[in-house]
C-alpha cells in the first residue's frame, strides 16, 4: 500500500539579496567608481577607485565579501584621519 502523496505546498524560499561591488571614492567623492576584487588564489582583497587611483589592500578569507573590504578601508581611513587630529591637538 502507498502512501498518498501531501497536497501542502512547500514554504517559499527567502530571497538572498546580492551585496554591492562597486562603491563611491572617499577620497574624490565620485559615485560608483571604486571596485572591489578578491583573490582567493593569494587570499586578497583588493579595492581601488578608477578615478583618482587611490587603493587598500588586505587580507582575505572564505567568506569575505566586496562590501567587507570597502568598510575595512573607510574604518583605515577613520583611524589615519583620528591619528592626525590627535597629533594637531597635542602641538598646539
């Protein structure tokens, strides 16, 4: 004897949203025109603007997305920006 088959329908997949890889310049301001590339080969990642050709590099995992090595340079570019505003404040 068979079992009859279950005319319930199967919940609805969850849509997975794709992440950005292209992002706006901090430094030129320009929209869209920085990339990110990662090499999983020599685990690095890479982000550059096409505009002003200004990079950052670092080290990449297996689950490191586009968007985490652009929030690494913007949080770089943060503490360089902190250092120097420290270093003004103790000359004056």
């Amino acid at each position: 004897m068979g079992k009859r088959k279950s005319r319930a329908k199967p919940p609805p997949k969850k849509r997975m949203y794709k992440l950005d890889t292209v992002f706006s310049c901090p430094f030129c301001n320009h929209g869209s025109s920085v990339e990110c590339r990662i090499d999983m080969k020599n685990l690095i990642g890479e982000v550059s603007c096409g505009i002003c050709q200004e990079s950052f590099s670092t080290t990449a995992t297996a689950l490191t997305e586009a968007v985490d090595i652009y929030s690494e340079w913007i949080d770089e570019c943060e503490r360089v920006n902190n250092e120097d505003d420290e270093r003004e404040e103790q000359e004056v």
